[in-house]
C-alpha cells in the first residue's frame, strides 16, 4: 500500500472499523464476480453483505483499486481463486495482528469448524487458542 494522507488514514481505519463490524471473524464473505477482461487477466469482483454492495469500504480498506466502471475490486491474474485472493487480503487486513483471530475450536461438519491453515499445519482445534495468520478469518463464497 503506497503512503497515505492523515485523511486517507483515517478513511482507511473507519472502513476497518466498519467491515469488523460486518465481518466478525469465522464469518462468510459473499463476493461476486462483476467483469472478466477479453485477456482473462483482469477481474471486477464485488463484495456484499446483507444484499449490500461493500467493496468500496473493501477497496479502502485493503488499498486494492476501485474499478467504477464496473463496481468492483480490481485484481490482475490468473490460475487461481481471485475471490478467495480478495477475502483473504482483507481478513489479513482486519484480523492480522497477533492475537486478533482465535480459533472458534471444532464442531460436526466442515463449515462449523476453524478453518486456519494453523491446523493444516498440525495445531489442534482448541478454542480459544490465538492463531499466527489472520487471513484465514473469513471464508469466501461465490454468489
């Protein structure tokens, strides 16, 4: 992220505090994919919540570019999960500091347990417990 005016810093903390709100950790985050480029290289992928476009707070939050043509979050690439790419930058952007994300534990089914790749790497499922990547706070989901 390039350096920011005091106003611009302040935008940028008021939209954190706003999409904490929105999105507690272990929540859902629906994103929409607005606009494919012709090359495949570039995507407009938008960010609801509750039937509510909020990829502009997202946009100010996480740096990534607005794009109004197609009211969405500008992300170049390609081979992978650009959704996925978009939700995890912004939980590391919400729940990145030390101690900001603890694991929920686990429950039956997939959905109800912790999904931090803090497990995949061998810790157990214990709640509570402070997790070392807060990217992992959010999941994503296509609509």
């Amino acid at each position: 992220m390039s350096k920011l005016t005091k106003s611009q810093q302040t935008e940028r903390e008021l939209a954190i505090l706003s999409l904490r709100e929105m999105f507690p950790p272990n929540s859902t985050v629906t994103v929409l994919l607005r606009h494919v480029s012709q090359s495949g290289m570039m995507r407009a992928i938008s960010f609801i919540h509750e039937q509510r476009d909020v990829s502009w707070l997202v946009a100010r939050a996480t740096g990534f570019k607005f794009n109004s043509r197609w009211d969405g979050l500008t992300v170049t690439g390609c081979g992978m999960d650009m959704g996925f790419h978009l939700v995890y930058s912004l939980s590391r952007t919400l729940y990145g500091s030390p101690g900001a994300y603890v694991c929920k534990g686990a429950t039956d089914g997939y959905e109800g347990r912790c999904h931090s790749n803090d497990h995949s790497n061998g810790a157990p499922y214990v709640a509570g417990a402070v997790h070392s990547d807060g990217g992992y706070a959010l999941s994503s989901r296509w609509l």
